[in-house]
C-alpha cells in the first residue's frame, strides 16, 4: 500500500497509481474542433505529465470541447492525441479504461447512499474487489463518516467530493475534471485542491479546466492560457506572471477619463470608473498618473500598485491578440467577480 506525504501534512493510504515514472500520459497534437464555422478547438499541441496541468480561460473559451475530444466523448474535427499511449481514435476503449472523467454538471444520484453511488461505478467498471476498493475511495476523499447516508443531505463539496471517489474507484491514471470548484464555497474549493494534490502527489496525470484565475496561480503546477479556443501560452503560473515585468496600477476614479500620457505607463482598461495601467515602476508612477488625472479634472478615490497576477497575463495576451473584444473581457472579469 502505498503512503503519500502532502504538502498539508495529511497521510494518504490506499493511492498507488503505477505511472510515476511515465513521462507524458497526455500528448495533444494539432486537435483541432470545429462546430460549423466556428472553430472551438484551434490546433492545440500540449504535453501533460504527472502534475496538476490547468487548463486556464473563460466561458466558451473551448475547455469542455478539449476535455470531451479527450475522453473520447467528442470527435475530433482533424489531428489527434495520445492518452497513456492509446491513441484516442484507434484505442478508444484503452483511453477510457486510462482514465477518468468528472463533468462539470454534478453526476451524483441524490437517491443513492454515498457508498452505494461509488459502489455502482465500481461494479460498472468490473473492479475486483469492489467492496474494499469503495471503502478505500471513501476513506481517501473523507467521507466514510457519512457514507451510509443519503447524497442529496451532502452538500455541494460533499456531492464534488463524492464524484472524485467515483472516478478514482477504478485506479485511473489520467484524470480529467471539469471546472471542479464552480458553485462551492471558498472552503470546499480549497478541500477539493488538495484532494487533487494528493492525488497528483500518488502518480497520477491531472488535466483540470477552470476558470478561476486564482485557483490556477495557486494549485496549478502548469497553465495553458486559452482563448477563443487557441492556447495563448503554458508555463508555470510564476513563469507566466514573469512575462510581465511590470506593476499592476489600479486607481479609481470619479469623472470621465479621456487618456493620460505619463512616460513608463500603459493605460490599459478602463472598467466601472477603476482605471488599470501598467507601468515600469509603479511607486513612481503612481504620483505622476495623479498628477495628470488631476490635470483633466478627475478626482482620485483609491490607488494601489501590486505585482501582476495571471488575471493580467491573461489580459496582457489576449490584448495583444490580433482580435482584441473589450466586451469579451467585461464578461470575463464579471464571471470571477460573481464567483
Ligand atoms: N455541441 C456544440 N455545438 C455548437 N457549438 C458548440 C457546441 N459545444 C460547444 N460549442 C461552442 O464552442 C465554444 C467552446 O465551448 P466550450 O468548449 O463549452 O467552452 P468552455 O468550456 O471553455 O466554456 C463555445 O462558443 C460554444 O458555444
Ligand atoms: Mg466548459
């Protein structure tokens, strides 16, 4: 049995996934969908391995199509991908015996037990011991105090957690899940994540959309930034945060805005009276942005200067994108607000 150490100081038992030293379970090459003339998926070529590989964008950005091409639930419009090394049009059936997949939709049956809701997908997937092998998923995702009762009493974590455990009971080495967090509680997010460190800590390949720019920066060992279904950039989120090398200014405002021009300074965004600048050096700037804001008027209710974040690298190349929509990125910043 295998024990795994995480970084949370928690003892797994029970995980042993045999693909610690395979290097890419995942290789993307030139996948390609599209939906009539739109094209959702853009020639995405990525290599995933044993990490927590986030796949970063908002709604409609293409993260479901990718996940559904992936898992075999989607025909590709051209190009391909390798899963564990079964190619997902010739070896379907090996790709799904590879993996598992958690929607974003909650796929729990609320008339069942938690134990019966695993115990069914042990039994469908043909698991040996399918009793132990329960037990053991419940245990790992902590859940075996309340598995005996009914799983429309769990909550909304509860009912995320108790997917994972049906997706692990048949010792996947790939998994894929879809938005994992949306609609929980900042408590149940940050319990799932760990869950899913845990898991990528016993071995196993995790390919994990979302579109929460924080969870991303926070749990993600590598991000693909995606937009408008064509990956902008992958690297690790600090990696991706150093392409910009300058400060976030953020100043909000009363008054109409009409530009600035202040040397080492980019005016960037202008949403909901907050003004958004990049500059070289953002303590300096900051009295010179006031000084010419004041200059046309406008009175300065709040300032602040931070390091940028992957909300900005996410900006930064989207805005340097050929089709830059304002609208598109109003959405965007509206969605992660509400959430
Ligand atoms: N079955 C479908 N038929 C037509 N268009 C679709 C279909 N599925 C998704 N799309 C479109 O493809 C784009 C990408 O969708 P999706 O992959 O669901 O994005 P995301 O998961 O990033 O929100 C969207 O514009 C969406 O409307
Ligand atoms: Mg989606």
């Amino acid at each position: 049995m295998a024990r795994n150490q995480i970084g949370t100081g928690v003892t797994v038992t029970g995980l042993e996934i045999d693909n610690k030293n395979d290097t890419n379970q995942i290789v993307i090459r030139n996948l390609t969908k599209n939906f009539g003339e739109l094209c959702a998926v853009n020639q995405m070529n990525l290599s995933v391995g044993n990490e927590i590989f986030g796949i970063l964008g908002p709604n409609g950005s293409g993260k479901t199509t990718t996940v559904l091409m992936l898992t075999t639930l989607l025909d590709p419009t051209s190009g391909t991908a390798e899963i564990c090394g079964y190619d997902i049009h010739k070896d379907p059936r090996k790709v799904r015996e590879s993996i598992s997949y958690v929607p974003q939709d909650l796929a729990v049956d609320v008339r069942l037990t938690g134990r019966e809701n695993v115990r069914m997908f042990a039994e469908l997937y043909g698991v040996k011991n399918s009793r132990e092998k329960t037990d053991e998923v419940l245990k790992i995702l902590e859940l075996s105090d309340r598995a005996d009762e009914f799983a429309k009493v769990y909550s909304g974590g509860m009912r995320r957690r108790l997917e994972l455990a049906q997706a692990l009971v048949h010792n996947p080495k790939v998994l894929f899940l879809d938005e994992p967090t949306v609609g929980l509680d900042v408590a149940a997010r940050q319990k799932i994540w760990e869950h899913i460190q845990t898991l990528r800590n016993a071995g196993m390949s995790i390919f994990v959309t979302t579109h929460y720019m924080d969870e991303a920066d926070r749990y993600c060992d590598r991000v693909a930034i995606m937009d408008k279904g064509v990956i902008k950039a992958v690297d690790t989120p600090d990696t991706l945060k150093g392409m910009i090398s300058h400060d976030v200014v953020t100043i909000t405002i009363s008054g109409t805005f009409s530009g600035i021009s202040v040397p080492g300074v980019r005016f960037v965004k202008n949403e909901d009276d907050e003004l958004i600048f990049f500059a070289e050096r953002g303590d300096s700037a900051l009295p010179l942005i006031k000084d010419a804001l004041a200059e046309q008027g406008l009175r300065v209710i709040a300032m602040s200067v931070r390091r940028p974040s992957l909300d900005d690298v996410f900006l930064h190349l989207v805005e340097n994108s050929e089709d830059t929509s304002p609208l598109n990125f109003r959405a965007f910043r509206s969605i992660i607000r509400r959430n």
